[in-house]
C-alpha cells in the first residue's frame, strides 16, 4: 500500500510573525520558513507505518513556489521514499490544494492519504476535508492513532470534546492528523545527505488539469489587537464583584 503525505512550508512556529506595512499579508521576506508541524507529524506516521511493514512506499507532495522542495528534502530526509512538487506562484487555497492532491491521488492511487489537520499559517483546517469530498473517500480528521488492519481497512482513533473516539474506515481514506498522533523523529545528517539523492519530480497545475486561481480576496490583516494591563484586587471578595458585575462572567 502506497501513502501520500501532503506538507507545506510555513514561517517557522519560533518566529514572530510580522504584518506588511500594507496590511496586506504577512511579511515572509528573509523569514525562516520550516515544515508545518502537524505536516512534520503525519510524514512521522507513514514512515512509522512502513517500518511495520504496512506502507509499501511513501509519496511526499507539496504545492507551492520553488523553496517549498526544500520541505520536499526534509520529508524525505524525515524517511519519505520520494517527492512530487506541484509549481505555483499562485496563492494556493485550500480548495486549490485538495483539487491538486485529488489530481495527485487519482494518478498514484495511494491507500492512504495523510496530512497536517491544519497549517499554523492559516489555521484553515480544510484541505483534508475538501480532499475527502471530491475524492468520495472516508475521512478521520484529528487522528491521535492509526491501526492499519488490512489492505482494505484501518481503526483510528480521534479527539473529541468528550474524550476519544475510534473509528473504522474503509481504504482508501484521508486522514489529518493531530499533535498525540507522535513524536516526530531527528532528521540526521546521513538522511538528509540521503534525502539530496531521492527522487523529486516537479510539476505545474495544469500539467495535473486543475485551476489554482484564488476564488477568495483577502481585504486585509491587522496583528491581533494588543492585550490590556491586568487589575490587582484587594481579595477574593473584589475578584467575585469584579467577575460578576464588570466581566458578567459569573
């Protein structure tokens, strides 16, 4: 069984993330870019699942401008077997993506697809979602536990409000996966130097037939709006007037 895993290049959760001066997006110029984290997470379960012998080949796919091969690098640094890079100077949403990784997914037939449950850079939480849709796949979104239990089913376990939740799910499927799925791995220097020979084939939209134009215009990003100063009170009886009468908390 083949797995895809989709990854994006993000700014690197460290930095402190800038607004332009133009309010029109973030300032990503000479900003340290990595891969998305929960991304990072689902390239660590393929490779774990092919170490228990479940995973024939694992696929890594990204879409975007041309620095995104080198998240291509560390997925196969990380343990991927190879990459396909989608080209785009476009500003890919999530639709975009799902339709490009449904394209991707018709052409290799993985048995299973698996990716961040959401970007740190958006936060959109979609992709897999959309994915699942056009492809008419099953979907577990959150995964904190895959069990691959045959070529043609799996028992994943998820997150919800009340505690944890398992599912079966017939495959081919998508998965998105959360941050107790696992510990991903330390990339070492005799994989990446690896991962520099591995195959990476790069593409272009409409090479797979699909239109990456924007359907949604951002009006403008503001930073979020800074934080008043605290109030000390005196005791907990001012703390309970304050939260009952000023905050109505309570």
């Amino acid at each position: 069984m083949k797995a895809m895993v989709a990854v994006k290049r993000v700014v690197d959760y460290n930095v402190k993330v800038r607004v332009r001066s133009d309010n029109t997006a973030v300032d990503t110029a000479n900003v340290k870019m990595s891969m998305n984290p929960f991304d990072e997470i689902a390239i660590e379960e393929a490779v774990r699942l092919k170490e228990k012998g479940v995973v024939t080949e694992i696929i890594a796919v990204s879409c975007g401008v041309t620095q995104c091969q080198e998240t291509l690098r560390t997925a196969m640094a990380i343990g991927a077997d190879r990459a396909i890079f989608v080209e785009s100077q476009e500003d890919l949403q999530p639709l975009a993506v799902a339709k490009l990784l449904k394209a991707l997914a018709d052409k290799e037939q993985p048995g299973l697809v698996l990716l961040g449950k959401q970007a740190i850079d958006d936060d959109c939480n979609q992709t897999g979602q959309m994915l699942a849709a056009l492809a008419d796949w099953p979907q577990v979104t959150c995964a904190s536990k895959i069990e691959v239990q045959g070529p043609d089913k799996a028992n994943i376990t998820r997150e919800i409000d009340g505690g944890l939740e398992t599912l079966q799910v017939s495959l081919p499927a998508v998965v998105t996966a959360d941050l107790r799925l696992n510990e991903p791995r330390y990339v070492t220097l005799p994989n990446i130097m690896k991962a520099k020979k591995k195959p990476l084939e790069v593409i272009k939209p409409q090479d797979l037939g699909v239109d990456v134009t924007p359907r949604i215009k951002t009006l403008r990003v503001d930073d979020p709006p800074k934080r008043a100063a605290g109030v000390k009170v005196a005791d907990v009886a001012a703390l309970l007037d304050k939260l009952k009468n000023e905050a109505k908390v309570i």
